[in-house]
C-alpha cells in the first residue's frame, strides 16, 4: 500500500490544503492519505493568537471530513498527543511500526523541502519515507527544486518526486489568519471549517451566533456534522424555502429552520442529554434512550440558545422527526422538506413530492405513515407523538 503522510500547523486548514492532497493521491497513486496536524512545531514558534493543537487537530478533522474519502483520508493525533516537540523522523518511526510493509510518502511544501537536511535526522526519515514536495507556482518547478532532489537523494539516498500542483489561486495560512481577522477568506476554507472558526470566535473573527446571515449560518450548522450530511441539510433549507413560496410561509424561518434541523445529529445519548438537562427539557423514558429522537428537541434547543432562533424555528426543529398532532404550516413544512429533499430517494417519493405542493396534510398523511411502517418493519417502537400526528391527521387532515 502507498501511504501519504501530510504534516503541517494547519493553523487553520484551507483548501489549498485539501487541493494538494487529493492531487497528491492521484499523482502518487496513494491508497491512503494521513493528515498530521504538529503538535507543538520545532521549526517555528506558532503566531501570537494561534489555537491550540487541539482544536486545529479538530479543524483538520472537519477539513479531511469534507474530501467525503473516508475510508482513504485519516487525520493522526500522534504528534498533537505527544509530549514535548514532535520530530518527523519519530513520527514517521512510529509509522514505520505500524505500516512495516507500506510504502510512506511525506507530502510537504517547497519551503519545506529545500531545507529538509536541516530538520532532526534527514537520514531517518528519507530512509523511512520517499518525498514528495508540492511545487504551487511556476518558480517552483525551476532548476532549485531538481538541485536539491538530487543533493538529497545523494546524501541521504532519498527518493524524491515534485508534484507540479494545477492553476489555483495561491493563499497562505498567515495571509488567510489576516483575512479572517478582517471578515474576508471564506472562499479559501471547506464550509465546515470556516463555521468552526466562527462558532470559536478564532483568528480574530467576531460574528454574533444569534444574527448569522444565511452564509454564515450554514457554515456553522455544517460545522457541527459529518459531511456526508451536509447535501441533506443544504437540500432541506433548499425545499424548506421553496415550501414556504408556494404556501405563503415565512421564506426567513423556513431557511433557518431547514438550515440548523440536523445539527445535533451526530452528538452522543449523553451530549444530548446534557443539553436537555441544561435547558430544562422534560422527556419521556423513550427519549431518553434514543439519541435518534433526542437530535429533534437538542437542535431545537441550540437553534433557540446557541442561535438566537425564535419559537417558530425552535418548535420546527423540535417536531421534525416525529410530527405532532395539529402541526403548524412550518412545522409541516420542515417534516416533510427533511422527508422529501432532493437527495432522498425511496420508493414512493416521487409521489410524496407531488402530494407536498398539493395538500400539505394529504403528504403528511403519507409521510408519517411510511415513517410508521418503516417503524413497524425495524421492530422499532412507535412514539406517541408520531402516533398522535398519525390519528390526528386521520381524523382532521383528508385523508
Ligand atoms: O435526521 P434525519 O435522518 O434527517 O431524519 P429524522 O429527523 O426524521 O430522523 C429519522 C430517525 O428518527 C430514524 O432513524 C427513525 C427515528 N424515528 C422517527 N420517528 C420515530 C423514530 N424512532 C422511534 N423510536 N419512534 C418514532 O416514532
Ligand atoms: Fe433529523
Ligand atoms: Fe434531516
């Protein structure tokens, strides 16, 4: 197997980052691709300001998220836990353990690589790896590079390649810290990112969580989940709002609510259970136990407290995955944009997106009772909200 291991601060990771690594994977023909966020860097002080290893290992993880290659790109805590300065030649030792028979490449930057015999044992680590620098613009392919291939191949018998990366705009972390500190550099992060950023407050940025525009918004919310998620999320704000136009709903609430509805989808029974008991939410014993309807009543709660969301969205987001008796239009509405969004796809759901233009409570009427019976087939038990919503649209909607 061939393994790339990309090192760096990545304070913060950008997508000139990620563009790197996906070309690197396709050139080298890499099975594997391993992010190394530095713990505590040798070579230089990180700037005044910076976060700490912990939470650009966390950024890095959000960032190697968004390639959507799971089962290809990692991200390695191993220098981030060490303790004291990390060394490449004892991180990629210790790879070398636990990869014995794979082939490593260390993956870095130009800067990096013109200096390499300076770094802790240069003989260690070309001999545990082959390298590969990324040259970013045309100066980098120059003569330079080739000349200290071959310096190094002769001293320390390395084994070098040069990545000629395509036409992409050039950003560095120190110009993008600059940029973020002034409100600017979004288009140079992964979504997710960008939202961690703002939801820390990190590199000087300052938004207010509780008036987010649409851009920022979604960001955050991205942030908060895997990004296998995130077209959902962006398709039920999309349906969300093309709902409320035609039923004459509030365009505003819809996005918001369609935006945040998910975004405690991924937190453990326990992380729920303590936002539930920060709030003050009352549950029953079927809830308690179920980190599935918990996600529902959680993302209310931080769409309310953490986003400043008023109680239309809040009770949206709140009914999303059982329904209630006598929903409100919003209410419908986000049901069945969370039901319905262009990236679901079942049998039936075609139909169901008719229905929605047609007679909100004839689709939730279908939608809740394939909900049901979807249920039902699982061994899953009912909760009475979904059956209240069920009898409720039997008796009144027109079913
Ligand atoms: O969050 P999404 O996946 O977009 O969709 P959702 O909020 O409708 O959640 C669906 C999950 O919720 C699904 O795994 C089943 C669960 N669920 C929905 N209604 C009920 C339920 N689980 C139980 N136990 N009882 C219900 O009535
Ligand atoms: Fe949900
Ligand atoms: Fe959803």
């Amino acid at each position: 197997m061939k393994i790339g291991v990309y090192g760096g601060t990545f304070n913060p990771p950008h997508l000139v980052h990620l563009i790197s690594a996906r070309f690197a994977m396709e050139y080298l023909g890499l099975d594997r691709l391993i992010f190394m966020p530095t713990g505590d860097p040798p070579h230089k002080e990180l700037p005044a300001h910076s976060p700490p290893a912990q939470k650009r290992l966390e950024m890095m993880i959000l960032a190697a998220d968004s390639m959507l290659l799971p089962s290809r790109v990692e991200v390695d805590q191993m220098e981030v836990r060490r303790e004291g300065k990390s060394y490449t030649a004892d991180t990629l030792s210790e790879l070398h353990e636990q990869y014995p028979d794979d082939e490593l490449w260390l993956l870095m930057g130009t800067d990096m690589f013109l200096t390499l015999q300076n770094w802790k044992k240069p003989e260690t680590i070309c001999e545990l790896a082959h390298l590969a620098a990324f040259a970013r613009t045309q100066a980098d392919t120059g003569e330079m590079l080739e000349i200290q291939g071959k310096y190094l191949s002769e001293t320390f018998g390395a084994k070098c390649a040069v990545i000629q990366l395509p036409q992409i705009t050039p950003v560095s972390s120190t110009q993008l810290r600059d940029l973020l500190e002034k409100g600017e550099g979004r288009e140079y992060l992964p979504a997710a990112v960008y939202g961690y950023i703002l939801r820390d407050a990190l590199y000087g940025t300052h938004a207010d969580l509780r008036n987010l525009n649409h851009e920022d918004m979604t960001a955050c919310s991205l942030s908060m989940v895997y990004a296998k998620r995130h077209a959902h999320i962006l398709g039920v704000a999309e349906t969300a709002v093309d709902l409320a136009r035609h039923w004459g709903e509030d365009e505003e609430l819809a996005f918001r609510a369609g935006i945040l509805h998910d975004c405690t989808k991924y937190l453990t029974l326990e992380e729920h259970l303590a936002i539930c008991g920060k709030y003050g939410m009352e549950l029953d014993d079927m809830e308690r136990q179920s980190a599935k309807l918990l996600h529902s009543k959680t993302g209310a709660a931080l769409a309310r407290n953490l986003y400043g969301q008023p109680d239309e969205v809040y009770w949206a987001i709140y009914w999303h995955t059982t329904g209630k008796a006598d929903m409100t239009k919003l209410e419908k509405i986000i049901y069945l944009a969370d039901y319905m969004e262009p990236n679901r796809k079942f049998d039936g759901v075609e139909e169901l997106r008719r229905l929605c233009y047609e007679d909100l409570d004839k689709a939730l009427l279908l939608g809740v009772g394939m909900s049901i019976e979807d249920l039902n087939q699982r061994g899953v038990p009912i909760h009475k909200n979904t059956q209240a919503a069920m009898d409720w649209l039997l008796k009144h909607g027109k079913g």
